[in-house]
C-alpha cells in the first residue's frame, strides 16, 4: 500500500513539474490587435542584423498601451527573435507610415526592452485628442 501511494506521488509531482514547464511566455492570441505589415526593412550594419516593421494597427478606437505592446511582442515572437535588434513602429488607419509613428516597441535578442507612446504623433491626424 505505501508503495502504491508513493508511486502516485512521484507520478503527480512529474506531471506537475511538466505542466508548469510546458506554460508558455508568449502572448494570448485574444490580446493582441489586428495589423497589417505594411513595411519590413533590413537596415543592418557591419555584423549587427537590424529589422524594422511599419504597421497599420486594425483599430476604430485609441487602443492601450497594453494592447498595443502586447501587439508589438507577438509580432516579434512570430519570426523575429533572431534579430540582434528588432523595432516595431505602429501607426493607427489613416496615419502616413513614414511620419512619427504613435507606439514603438523595441527589441533585442531576449525580448522588449522598451516601449513608448508618442501621443504627439497624433497631432493633425483624426486621432488628435482635443481638450475641451
């Protein structure tokens, strides 16, 4: 009988330990925004392998900084990793992909290390927020 139960306790503590080892990093699919790639850029130099992203965020609204990084991490964890350095400028419809882009999501071989809104890239577009 004890050693019945102690099987069973080796047995629940492996597939313990494989369950919370198979959990994965990456972003719910149900968080992040819809996007088009608008354009991809290699601008590397000497031995450092650099890819920009341009993207057109599939939104009606303002979205979150939250949304919009979790955004910027799914496209980097789809085929981007092996970059040395990888950055995602979003834009939201409507806005000129070559102009200041509203979020940026930066990032080097082990994940973002910044991203950051720029609410004055919304200054004459549709999406400017006016006070009042």
């Amino acid at each position: 009988m004890k050693k019945n139960v102690s099987t069973l306790l080796i047995v629940l503590i492996v597939l313990l330990v494989l369950l919370v080892g198979c959990q994965s990093d990456t972003v719910n699919e149900t968080e992040i925004l819809e996007y088009s790639v608008e354009e991809k850029q290699d601008v590397s130099y000497l031995n450092t392998p650099r890819m920009v992203y341009r993207i057109i965020l599939d939104v009606d609204k303002l979205p979150s900084d939250k949304e919009m990084e979790k955004t910027a991490i799914a496209i980097w964890e789809k085929g981007n990793k092996n970059w040395k350095e990888f950055t995602v400028f979003m834009y939201l419809p409507e806005m000129d992909i070559h102009s200041l882009a509203y979020g940026i999501g930066e990032f080097r071989q082990n994940g973002l290390t910044k991203f950051k809104k720029a609410e004055y890239a919304l200054i004459g577009t549709k999406w400017e927020v006016k006070d009042k």
